[in-house]
C-alpha cells in the first residue's frame, strides 16, 4: 500500500517589491490598486539609451545588515546586491514561520535560490579598484551558499537559472525533496534588479515593453510590460511541523519548450499539458479552482493565448461560477527572474486575506479571447470574495518555458479578533520578546507590536521566535500585552556579548506569607495545576490549600500549619512554571524552612514529599507544648548584636552583615525591639505564630518533626553540589547529616541557626538570583550584600496589584539579563498552524540599517 504524501505548506514569505518593502505593503498597495511603475533617475536617467522610462523599483536595495551575518565591510561592499537582498529576505521568511534562525543549526534544511543576470557583475568585476572581492561576491553560488554557511544549514544548497519561471521550478524541487524525504525544509528565493538600461535596450529591440508607466494585463490595449524589481524568499515545511501555513502546496509542475524564439511564440498546447499535469498531481477537479494568478504579460497576443487555454482547462460544464483571473504586473510590471514567486505572493495575499486584490490598467477586455465576452473569464477588477479553497499560479519564462502551481487555502480562520486594550480569553497577559541590531530598531519593534492585531497565535508566534538570542542582536527589550501602563516593563536592556551568566534561585521562609497570596496566580495553568495535586495530597489530612492560598481572613496565618503548607505551594508551583520555560539553577540557597523549596529543586524531594514535609513541620509546631515565643527581623548583623543580647534570646538567623533575626520568649524579644528602636535601628516583629524557631526553644518539637519527616523521607536522596546548605556550618558539610535531604537534615534545618549570610558568599558576582516566594522578602537584603554586578529577581510582591503581570515582568527582566525562558510554555498550548490572517512577522523584523552600501547601477556607476 502507497504511503500517503507529506503535505509540503509554504510556512514564512519574506519579500520586497517596488514601492513596498515587505508583504503587508504589497497587499495594501494591491487593494489600494495603486501602481507601483514609476519614471525615475533612482536606476538610470530616464530616456538613457532610448529605453521606455517606467520601471518597478523597490525602496532601498542600498541597505544591508551586515554585522547580522557576519560579512566583514569589504566583502559587503563588493557582495552583489541580489544577495544582499535575498539573505535578509531569508531570515523574514524564517521568522515570519515562527522559528528562531538559531533553530535550524544543523538541520537537514535546503537552500534554493534563483537569479537570472545580474546587472550589477560588469561594474564590480571589471572595476580596476577591487582586489578580488568582486569575484567572490558576485560568484552565484553566494546567493544560496552564503545562506546555508550562516544559519550551518545541512542540506543542499543550489543557486539555479530558469529564466523567469526560477523560483516556481525551485519550488517543485523542493516540494519532491521533502515528500521524499531526502530534506526537512527548504528556503526557496528569488531576486532581480534592474540596474543597467542595456537590458531595457534588448527587450524594447523584441518590441516587448511598453513606452507607458502601464502594464495592462489581459486589456484590450495591452501594448507592452514594465519591467521590474523585487525579491521574494519563502520556506517550505512539512505541515506536521509548520507553525504557520500560507497555503498548501498540492502541486508544482514545469515544462521547457523546443523553440528559438525568445518571445514571440508561446506554445498553447504545451501550456495546457502545464496546467493538465499540475491538477492530475494535485488530485483536483479544475472546475473546482477559485482564482488563478496568471501570467498576464501585457502583450496582447500572449495573453489572449494564456486566457483561452485557461477557459479550455478551467471552465468545463462542471463549473459553476466564472473563474477570476488577474496579475499583480499590472500593479508592480513585470519582476522577471523573480516574477514566479511575485505571483505567489500575490496568490498567498489572496488566500490568507480571504479576498482577491483587483487588477488595474484594465480597461476592456482582450478582443480575441471570447471567453471574456461570454462571462467563463472574469478579470478581477475590484476587492472581490475568494469562492473556494483553490488558487492556482501561472509562471512564463524565456525560451517558451511555463510553470504552474496548485495552492490550497489554510481554513482555520480566526476566531476571536481583540480590541486594543481588551484581555485575552484565558485571563493572562501575554509577554513579548524582542531583540533588535540598535536600540532604535528595539524601540520601533515595540512600537510595530503594539500598532498589531494581537492575539494568542500571534503572540506564540513572537514568543518561539525571540525567546533565545540572535547573531549581533546586542539589545532586548519586552512588553506585556495588554498594556495596563503600570511601571517600566519596556527597559532596554544591552548585552554587547552572549555569556551565560550563573541563574541561583533562592527560596525565602516564614514571613513571605500573606492573605489572597495565590489567588491570581492560579490563573497561570502550570501554577494551577501544581496547587492543585498539592491540594489533594493535603485533602484527606484537612487542610483545605486552595482556602489558605485565596482566603482574605487575617488571622488565617495564626495557625502556623497554614504558613508553612501555603509557602510551601507557592514554592513549588512557582519552581514548576520557571521548570516549564527551561529556567535552571546553577546554584540553590534556602531560608529556614525555605530548604524545602531546595529539596525540590534540587531533585531530592518530589512535590508530594515537599507539601508532605511542610506539613510535617507545622503539625509537630502544634502537637508540641512549647513557650510563648517570638522573632524579630532586626537591622543588625551577627557580629554586631550577638554580644548584646538578653540571655534568653539567641540570633535565629544571619541574614547578612547588617541584618538579623533573634528567636526567643515574647515577653524578652518585644522588649528587646522596643530599646532598639530607640535607638534608631531597625526592628520588626514576624509572624510566626508564636513559636521561637531556630533556638532551643523549639527543641521540644524534634523529635515529632523527625518521625513525621521519616513517614514522608523513606529513601534520602544525596544533595547535589548545586545546593548550598544554609542550615549547617560550611566546616560539617562532610558530616553523614549534610550529604543527605534527609529527615535529620530537615529536621536540624528548625533547630539550628540559619547561615543565609554565610551560604549567599557562594554566590557568583555576577549570578541571577531568583527569589522564590510568595513574596520578595530578602530583596533588601539581597542587594545591600550581594555583588553590584549581581542581577536581584523576586518573583512575587505582596502589594502588587497583578500578581501574574509581576511574575511575567520578572520573567522578561531574566531576558534582559540574557536568560532564555521559553515563555511558549508558560500559556496553554497552541493548535498549530496558527489561523488564516495572523499577523506577520516578516514587517516587524529590525534590521539595522543606518548603512548604504553600493548598488553598483547605472546612477553610481
């Protein structure tokens, strides 16, 4: 049994067309049925040679990146011009599918590239001032080589010559490479430019183009084309992997006839064997075609023979409506080596729009093709409904040459359309990356965003793109959708260098707590779903977590079980969300009970065992029959106070050099606090529910804690390098107790002091440090201890007003610092591809391009 084809989707378009520099201009233009032909010295003087005036220019082929590929200013000065070009349509076309360059590092991806002269080669290879470089530039094999050799794609790379049928022959090659499997993907493109008025010479000399601004596609006054600039890239995919998906590619067919002819003759029948085969390949029905994007070259005669074999393929007794037909040369001319991939964009616009742009120039119709007359044939001539799912490209070349392409709609259409301002349907904010050349390029990216449709696909989209970084993209930036205008979350960040800098989480203990602390969090899918197996674990043992993560009730928190089992879960549902976006620590500190949170971070605990052991703690916390006691934070370091002291009062806790925590009697530590506010230090009660941790006064509780732990804790995992202990002296981190998350380790971590200020010394100077709590509450002390160059990020705030923007706000701050959080996977999953009219990428990709580098045309010749 035959194995069905892979389905081959054009998934990224990157192009630019005269007066349009990318796809979303070229369709306003289109439905603005503006004319793109214009008479101008940007090329050559006008008249030059006696040539026609009007040509299609595109905007600025002067501009190039050539710090983004790596193409030192010698080499860009003499690189031609078609590759300049088309290298960085290729990166629009790639980000515009939604894949990060950076991803298709050694994949099995093909490279297809076609040109037909350049004009440009007799002025840089005969320049008596170069050195070699124009030979290498202007070598062909440049314009797909280049390409693979910077992204280090694999598979193979070819630069073609089909005459002006190229990049649809590219993309039959491609498409059979992929449904064989000889390749993964491809990159298929395609540039011209017009440059040199010689060529002009030889087409007007053949009677071809005409002395209008006018080329006037399927018109009874056709005298001629224009000619034309433009360069187009697309990438092809396997639809099982695309992300987006323009159109399906059914078919692609091609033919080269036997004749001497350049122009004058274009074979009908052979033509019609074109259209025949594309539709057999493509199993389809040619009554069944929408819309076909024809050649239309503006010379009467051809045309006539293009729409009168088109009604003998097209308009059988099945059809039932008139089949349209139009050419984008009526608005752009004609784009020669690249006008095959012109039509398709055109065909793309039509298919994703949903609506056929109009042809201009059109005055009556072509007086030798009756189907015209008749009705079968209809030239569109205004903003019209696509009727079906099947368009269809016609490409003629030189030497009576034709291609064809079969193309079918992508029917996911979008469902919901967002108003600026309005939240997404799920509740959550959605965070966008970007990175940019300059920090003007970043500037105007923001700006591009936040001027789009947004929605969840297109969001995702940007998301799996500028997530990781990008060669010379030394500045970031992000912005959280829909904008509240609630603080700075646009700073610009620069990193002149990729270096991995070391990620240490730190999880805060008992004081992080606070009423409603989960409650906006639960909105986040990971973070819910997290809580809520925790909730379950907790469930048959009465304790009611969803209550005590949401519950307003201010004496929730005098029961000391609640503290402990609520920090715990967020704790562990925070830790599974950076899990999801790839956040790993390359180094782990707790706070008293915060190494709970180390545990599980560290692998040694699974979730169950840390909500199980928090459990554990405030159960033996109230079993036991323990002192009124107290703790106090206290703006003084251990060596500081430790010899001021009442004798019933110990330091719990070494914060840093200038902060501290005394554990002891209720009565002795609210006095203490009080003489030391008089004196001008800082001094603060915690609530810890009346319970003296960390000193002898919770002794008592031990040995319930260490039978409840060893319940939980039947199988001790070895602490992992990456764990600083905070709990024992860094001289006993041999001891048999310090090498295990065991039941006595946890259960020396509520008796001993805690060394934070001792463990964070092991902290690099130029680590992340993540806090993870429910609230920031060791930001202060972070800061005032740690290095400058030390990048401090609390995940939580208890007096934010959106717990889940904050918490985005700190994930876009790890960008900033040159993290790589794959946010995708922060949102509920995407069904790829991504809807019919999704916003693209390929306009908002910046560029820099504050250079011109040399065209070598005519004009600056």
């Amino acid at each position: 049994m035959t194995e069905p084809k892979v389905e081959v989707v054009i998934s990224g378009i990157g192009g630019i067309f005269p007066e349009s520099d990318n796809l979303d201009e070229l369709r306003k233009l289109l439905f603005d049925k503006q004319n793109a032909v214009t008479s101008d010295s940007r090329r050559w003087i006008p008249g030059l040679l006696g040539t026609p005036h009007g040509v299609g220019k595109i905007l600025k082929p002067e501009k190039f990146d050539n710090v983004f590929f790596g193409i030192h200013r010698k080499m860009a000065e003499s690189l031609d011009a078609l590759t300049r070009l088309s290298l960085e349509r290729s990166i629009e076309a790639i980000v515009d599918a939604g894949i990060n360059p950076a991803d298709l590092s050694g994949t099995n991806t093909a490279v297809f590239m076609n040109s037909c002269i350049s004009e440009s080669e007799f002025f840089e290879v005969f320049d008596t001032q170069q050195k070699g470089f124009g030979l290498l530039g202007h070598n062909r094999a440049m314009q797909a080589n280049r390409l693979s050799y910077t992204l280090n794609l694999n598979g193979p790379s070819y630069t073609t010559d089909a005459t002006w049928i190229g990049g649809a022959q590219a993309i039959m090659r491609a498409k059979r490479m992929i449904e064989d499997g000889v390749i993964n993907a491809a990159i298929v493109g395609s540039c011209s430019l017009c440059l040199n008025p010689n060529i002009s010479l030889q087409l007007e000399g053949l009677g071809r183009l005409t002395n209008t601004n006018e080329t006037k596609s399927f018109s009874n006054d056709a005298s001629g084309m224009n000619r034309s600039e433009s360069c187009v890239v697309v990438l092809l995919q396997k639809s099982t992997e695309a992300k987006r998906s323009y159109a399906s590619v059914l078919s692609a067919t091609g033919i080269f006839g036997e004749t001497n002819d350049l122009f004058y003759h274009y074979s009908d029948h052979l033509y019609k064997e074109v259209l025949l085969n594309a539709y057999k390949e493509a199993n389809v029905d040619p009554s069944k075609v929408a819309y076909i994007e024809g050649e239309g070259l503006g010379i009467k005669k051809i045309d006539a023979m293009e729409l009168n074999i088109l009604n003998e393929v097209f308009c059988t007794p099945n059809r039932i409506e008139p089949l349209k037909v139009g050419s984008i040369k009526s608005n752009v001319g004609h784009c020669e080596a690249s006008s095959s991939l012109v039509s398709l964009a055109k065909a793309l616009i039509v298919l994703d729009s949903g609506y056929i742009p109009p042809n201009i120039n059109y005055s009556e119709p072509n007086q030798d093709c009756p189907a015209l007359f008749s009705g079968r044939l209809e030239v569109v001539t205004e903003k019209t409904p696509l009727k079906g799912d099947i368009v269809g490209v016609s490409s003629f070349g030189l030497c009576n040459s034709f291609s064809h392409i079969v193309l079918k709609q992508n029917k996911k259409s979008r469902v919901k359309i967002y108003e600026k301002g309005e939240m997404f349907e799920d509740g959550l904010p959605r965070i966008i990356f970007v990175s940019g050349r300059n920090e003007e390029g970043v500037t105007q990216f923001l700006e591009r965003i936040k001027n789009c449709r947004i929605d969840e696909e297109f969001a995702a989209l940007l998301q799996s793109v500028f997530y990781k970084s990008m060669n010379a993209h030394y500045f970031r930036s992000f912005t959280i959708i829909p904008d509240t205008n609630e603080g700075s979350q646009e700073e610009i960040s620069y990193l002149p260098a990729v270096v991995k800098r070391p990620i240490w989480f730190i999880f805060s203990g008992m004081g992080s707590q606070w009423n409603g602390m989960g409650k906006q969090l639960l909105k986040i899918p990971i973070f819910a779903e997290s809580v809520r197996k925790c909730a379950t674990i907790l469930k048959p043992k009465g304790v009611d977590l969803i209550d005590i993560l949401t519950n307003e009730d201010p004496k929730l928190f005098d029961n000391i079980l609640n503290s402990f089992v609520g920090i715990a879960a967020i704790q562990i549902g925070l830790l599974d969300v950076l899990k999801s976006i790839d956040v790993v620590p390359d180094g782990i500190i707790g706070h008293s009970v915060g190494e709970l949170g180390c545990a599980y971070a560290d692998g040694c605990f699974t979730a169950e065992q840390m909500i199980l052991a928090a459990h554990a703690r405030g159960r033996a916390s109230i079993e036991t029959k323990l002192i009124d006691g107290s703790m106090a934070a206290i703006g003084l370091g251990y060596n500081d106070i430790k010899d001021r002291l009442p004798h019933d009062i110990e330091v719990a806790c070494h914060n840093a050099s200038d902060s501290s925590t005394l554990s002891g009697p209720t009565v002795s530590v609210t006095n203490f606090v009080e003489q030391l506010k008089s004196e001008g230090v800082f001094a603060k009660l915690v609530n810890v529910s009346n319970i003296a941790y960390h000193s002898q006064y919770i002794k008592p509780a031990a040995p319930t804690l260490l039978k409840y732990l060893k319940e939980v804790i039947k199988d001790p995992k070895p602490r992992s390098s990456k764990w600083v202990s905070s709990s024992v002296p860094e001289s006993e981190w041999e001891n048999d107790v310090a090498k295990y998350s065991s039941p006595e380790y946890h259960t020396n971590n509520l008796l001993g002091q805690v060394l934070f200020e001792e463990a964070s010394r092991h902290i690099p100077e130029e680590a992340i440090v993540i806090e993870i709590a429910p609230h920031g509450l060791l930001q202060a002390i972070l800061k005032r201890s740690l290095s400058e160059k030390v990048t401090n990020i609390p995940l939580t705030h208890r007096s934010t007003k959106d717990s889940v923007k904050f918490l985005l706000t700190a994930i876009g701050k790890m960008y900033n610092s040159g993290m790589t959080p794959n946010i995708e996977s922060f949102y509920p999953s995407i069904n790829y591809p991504v809807s019919r009219d999704t916003q693209a990428l390929h306009s908002l990709f910046p560029w820099d391009h504050k250079e011109e580098w040399s065209l070598k045309s005519m004009v600056q010749s």
